[in-house]
C-alpha cells in the first residue's frame, strides 16, 4: 500500500495523467497519486462487470472507505486506501466532494441519457470538476482559486469526453444530449467559454497547484477542433500527433500558464 503502487495504477490506468504528474515535484506526486487511483478505481467500478448491482455495490464501498477515513478509522485493506487517508487527513479534503465524485459515477452503471447540456455539465463538475479541485486543494490552493479551477475542470473534461463519446457509445451509452453538429459545436464553444473564463482568473492559482491543472492542458486545442469540425467527435478524431503534445505539455509545464 505505497504511493508507487497508486502511481503505478496510474501509469496503466491513465498514461496521459500520469506523464503529466510524474514531471511534478516528489511531494506533489505524493498528494496526487491517491487520488488520481481512487478516480481511476471508481471510474472502471461500472464497466468491470455486467450486473448494476454489483457495480452499485463497488461504488458504495469506496463512497464508505472515504467516510470511514473522514470519521478518524483506519483504512480499508486495499492498495488505494491507505495513501488516499493520508492525503485526506493531512491536506484536510471535504468527504463530500469525494463522496459526489463517487456518487456520480453511477452514470456509467445504467443508460439513461442526459437531459440536455446543464446535465452533462452537471455530471462533468462531479466528476472532472471535484477532481481537479480536491488536487488543487491538496496541493494548497486557497478557497478563492475554486472558480477558476472548477470552470477550467469543466473545459478540460468536456473535452475529454468528446474525445471518449466513440467508446462511450460502444458501450451502449448516449454521452451526447444531442449527437447533431450544430449540438456538439454549441458545447463545445460553452467549454471554450469557461477554460476562457478560468484563465483571465489565472492570478487567483498558485503556482503551487500547477500540476493538478496541467492535466488538462491539451483542453483548448481540443475543444476549438471541436468547435470548427464537429464530425470529428464521432469519428474519434479529436487527437494530436505526439510530438506536438509533447512539446505543448514541456511549454506549459516551464511557463505555468495552463
């Protein structure tokens, strides 16, 4: 139960997260580790079986793990829990936000579709949002930063779910309120608006918290593309050829300026 174990879950589970938060500083790989593998566990708890109960129950469990720790109890046996209770007790994370994160993760569970675009929003503020706040706040980022992260979470998990929308439907899902160009490009431009809005209010982030939102540096390019050629979200042709994500990333990393 090591923070090398969670991180190495990370590295299979979510190559792009982990590259990211392996050129952070040792102490803030520390803090975010747990919980990119607690995102990474609740996230496939729906899909690694067939039967809604049973991934209701997997959820359930996480959602008492984290509120066993919150209540002062020692952690669950599972290679996740015990460096998650360190985070959460020494960066004093809201169980609640947790909690959400975990809750909302039943979408994935049945295939009912969002009832327009304030849903899907709604569960990408759950989801991505209470994330890349939570790692912030780990990271020592002060109650004023919250707006600009959460809406900067909201861009950049907009634009990982348009880039998921092929698998998503696959799987039998509807990740679209509305498939039609015209709907995906409108959700794309609400995205635009709120990395825009994130970054005017860049000043109110510390540096300190620049990993948590490094993750989603790649969310502008994506959702323009989104934006200016619709047709490419059902294709899965939202991608960028590796060198320039790369290089992208490095020139992010070395300004700051997510």
């Amino acid at each position: 139960m090591t923070i090398e174990a969670c991180a190495q879950l990370v590295e299979r589970g979510d190559p792009d997260r982990h590259a990211v938060t392996r050129a952070a500083a040792p102490a803030a790989q520390a803090r975010l580790w747990p919980l990119y593998a607690l995102n990474l566990e609740v996230a496939r708890a729906p899909w690694v079986t067939q039967e809604p109960m049973i991934a209701e129950m997997r959820l359930q469990w996480w959602r008492e793990a984290v509120e066993e720790i919150a209540a002062g109890k020692a952690p669950r046996a599972h290679e996740v829990a015990a460096p998650l209770a360190a985070v959460m007790r020494d960066a004093a994370l809201p169980v609640k936000l947790l909690d959400a994160m975990i809750a909302a993760r039943r979408w994935d569970i049945y295939r009912d579709p969002f009832d327009d675009a304030a849903a899907l929003f709604a569960h990408l503020d759950a989801t991505a949002g209470n994330l890349m706040w939570l790692a912030a706040l780990a990271l020592g980022a002060p109650a004023a930063a919250e707006g600009p992260v959460r809406d900067f979470a909201r861009g950049a998990g907009l634009a990982a779910w348009l880039r998921a929308v092929p698998e998503l439907e696959a799987r039998g899902r509807t990740p679209l309120p509305d498939p039609e160009p015209q709907a995906v490009t409108a959700l794309a431009r609400q995205g635009l608006e709120d990395v825009a809005r994130a970054r005017a209010r860049r000043r109110q982030v510390p540096r300190e918290a620049l990993p948590a939102l490094l993750t989603g540096w790649e969310a502008g390019a994506v959702l323009k593309l989104a934006a200016r050629q619709p047709e490419r979200v059902a294709r899965g042709a939202l991608g960028r050829a590796e060198f320039g994500r790369r290089g992208g990333l490095m020139l992010r990393a070395v300004s700051g300026r997510w």
